[in-house]
C-alpha cells in the first residue's frame, strides 16, 4: 500500500532500512524473479582485492568501475544470493577509502537484489575477518551475512518452490581458526580424519566430515570457500605456498552439489560443480592483456534443486583499463605514431641487450599509464642465465651481478620463507627441488 514502511527488529531497536526505496520497486514488478519451482540463482563473485594499487597506482577508479558493472549485472539478473567468496580487500587492514567503497557497495547491491535476495560474504587470506564482519548482526537484519568463521550449521538457507538450499561458508582455514572450530564446536567423539595430503587438508576434511550429517535436513547443499584446490591453473597474480603445504584435494569437496571458490584469480572450472568464479579485474599484467580479459568478471549459476541439474554461466566485465604487456626494443616502442595514446596500464619488456638509460620517461610520453619497465636480458641474467647475448657495456654490470651470487640470495630466501611455513628447517630434497624450478625457469626464458 502506498507510503508502507518495512521494519527489522535488531535487539531492542527497530531500525528503517534503507530497502525501502526498492520495496516499493518490487510492487510495481521491477524485479522480475524466477519463480521456477527450486531452482537457485546464484551469482558467485570473488576477489575484490579493494584497495590494491598496481606499482604506487591507485586502482580505485578501476575498482569502483567494476563494481558499478556488478551492480548492473545484479538488477538484471535479479537472483536469489549472490555469493562473495573471500579477499574483499588487498590488505587485513584496509585503508580508510577501500572500507568506505565495500559499505558503498554493499548497499547499492542488496537495493539491486529483488528484494527477498541475500548476500553471503566470507574472508579469505588477505582479509581481516573481524574487520570484515565488523557489525555483522546489524547487516544480517537487511539480508547481508557477513561469515568471519567456520560453523557447523549453515550461514544461510534459502527457500523456494518447496525447497530448501542450505549455503555453507568455509572461510580461509588458519590453524587457529580451525582449532577454535574444534574447540567451540567439536567433542572428541568427533571426526578428524587425516588425508595425508597436510595438515591444511586434514583441518579441512575434518569440518566437512562434521558438517555432512546435517546435508539430508536439505534438498540441496552449496558451499562458498576460500583455498587452493591441487590441480587448479594458478595465474600470475596467484600466490600458493611453495611446496603445496596450502593445496587441498578437490576429492574433499564431493558431497556438495556446487562450491563457489575464491582465492586464485582465473576463471575456471575443477569439475562440473566446482569452480573458481576468478578476480573481476586483471591482478598484474600477466592476468590481462588482450587475449586475456574475457575470463574476468564472475558466474551465474543456477542449480535445480529437484533434479540436481546444474547451469555456469560466465558472466563478463569490461575494465576500465586493462592491463598489457609490450614488448620491442626501445626505439620501435619511442618511435612516432599516428595513433592516440594508449590509455590502458601499460608494462614494458624492452628486448635491447645494452642498458637502456631514463627509457620509463621515455616511453611514458607514449603510453601515459605506463606502470613499469623491465630489459628481458637482464632478467634471464637474474634467474640464473649465462647472459652471453648481452651488449659490451652490460657487461660491467653481469660481472657486479655474479659478484652478489643472485641465485644464492634467492635459496637464502627460500630457505627462510619455508622456515616461516613449516615452523622447521626444510627438508634438502624441498630445496633441491626449489633449486632445479630455477633452472627450469632460467632455461624457459633462453
């Protein structure tokens, strides 16, 4: 009826959301939801990273850009949860400007949601999950379930054409996360079996294996998750644990009809109801390019509850900018040109095999995003190359590279990371095998 006003009891207080602008929007059938008997509409986004900055560049712009471009989609397709599954920010303490966009859009996607629509975000690696289920009984009152840890009872269920969804959040596993789960959850008449594919797999399977009795209370079971499933492509921006001491089997995660991943930044699949949704954006310039931003955005999937049937459908984003990486000697790169300047972000592989002086301002007049500059020469000499095709005036600079003993710094610095890691002195057959990637990858670039 007009001028109706929608109320949620918080506690004591009654507080006015601000869904109302949308309520009356419903009634006049703005929305239009797919009321097909059970079956789910879920778009599954991942990866935000808000507040990186690409070499002292400020992404803002480009991230507030992308997530306008998720708000649009969300109107059009009007599902029933959209599903956020980790790295919200870059940083666990996120800047002041990154926090203020996430409230931003949190509240410009739940008025894009039909309005019985829910949103379910849980934490990844780089997030702070208190930070990022800061007033989380407040938001849930408005249909926002911020998860910041490992339950055995869903986050959400939702309901429809009879049938019941449970979503079961899996926030990234820290030991200490999963030893409060133990603690405030478990008894020891409990299931912790041990995989023998580590001690993150081991955390892993046994909160599954305690979550699994509960799946027949419902007609479908989704779980939304953050970690590296072993076998997944990783992309350049991806950052797993050397070794693998990170990587779980994608076997763990067979009794559920679909999981929703986050952590590595490429779109794929693992298996039919298994995927990563991917970054929405390109991460580094390995990520982007022309051949390769078509696999950035998220998936909308819908899943019917009666039959099991299941339907991914990549949904794309057009960047503000993409990322690319060039590559030619310096004077093809400077030469003058009809064409306008490139506006995208821009990284440089020079091919000159002399030391090539003040090329960034150079070459920043003409592409004015230009974002770094590297000589493909003097990488190879980093990783281990003999640098036999380099000019006469680098080799003053080889001779001052040997002297460091570049490849001895680097296995220091795996020695030390992997310590961090274990809690232990690495096994020699690890460092071995770090040592022989190196050449692997000195050879590759030959």
């Amino acid at each position: 009826m007009p001028g109706a006003r929608l109320y949620f009891n918080v506690g004591a207080r009654r507080i006015e959301p601000f869904m109302k602008t949308y309520y009356t929007d419903v009634r006049k059938g703005r929305f239009a939801m797919d009321e097909r008997a059970g079956i789910f509409k879920i778009l599954h986004i991942s990866d935000l990273h808000l507040g990186k900055s690409l070499r002292s560049r400020d992404l803002a712009e480009d991230q507030a850009h992308i997530l306008s471009s998720i708000v649009r989609e969300t109107a059009r397709l009007a599902p029933d949860l959209v599903l956020i599954a980790g790295d919200i920010f870059d940083r666990s303490i996120p800047s002041e400007s990154a926090q203020t966009m996430f409230g931003r859009f949190m509240a410009d996607l739940r008025r894009a949601l039909p309005f019985d629509g829910r949103i379910l975000v849980i934490p990844g690696n780089h997030d702070s999950a208190r930070r990022v289920a800061f007033a989380a009984e407040l938001f849930e009152a408005v249909g926002i379930h911020l998860v910041s840890n490992v339950r055995p009872v869903p986050a959400l269920v939702l309901e429809k054409g009879g049938k019941r969804a449970a979503v079961w959040a899996l926030p990234f596993v820290t030991h200490g996360a999963f030893h409060e789960f133990r603690r405030t959850w478990l008894d020891a008449a409990d299931e912790f079996p041990e995989t023998g594919a580590g001690r993150m797999a081991d955390h892993m399977a046994s909160i599954i294996a305690n979550l699994r009795p509960h799946f027949a209370e419902y007609d479908m079971n989704v779980l939304a998750a953050h970690c590296y499933v072993r076998g997944a492509e990783l992309s350049e921006s991806d950052s797993a644990f050397i070794g693998g001491t990170e990587a779980v089997p994608a076997s763990l995660f067979e009794p559920f009809d679909y999981v929703a991943l986050g952590h590595l930044h490429r779109m794929q699949a693992l298996s039919p109801h298994m995927w990563y949704s991917g970054a929405p954006m390109a991460m580094s310039f390995g990520d982007g390019g022309s051949d390769k931003n078509s696999d950035k955005g998220f998936l909308c999937v819908e899943i019917d509850a009666a039959n099991g049937h299941l339907t991914v459908s990549p949904i794309a984003l057009e960047p503000l900018r993409k990322m690319k990486r060039v590559r030619g000697s310096f004077s093809e790169l400077t030469k003058e040109t009809p064409e306008p300047a490139d506006q995208d972000y821009i990284e440089v592989v020079l091919t000159d095999t002399d030391p090539v002086y003040n090329a960034f301002s150079e070459l920043a007049k003409r592409f004015p995003n230009l974002a770094g500059v590297q000589q493909e020469a003097f990488q190879k000499i980093a990783l281990g190359g003999a640098g036999d095709n380099l000019g006469a005036s680098a080799q003053p600079w080889l001779s001052l590279s040997r002297e460091r003993n570049v490849h001895a710094a680097v296995l220091e610095d795996f020695r030390s990371f992997a310590k961090y890691i274990l809690d232990e002195e690495p096994a020699e057959e690890l460092v071995a095998a770090f040592e022989a990637l190196i050449a692997e990858m000195a050879e590759e670039r030959e």
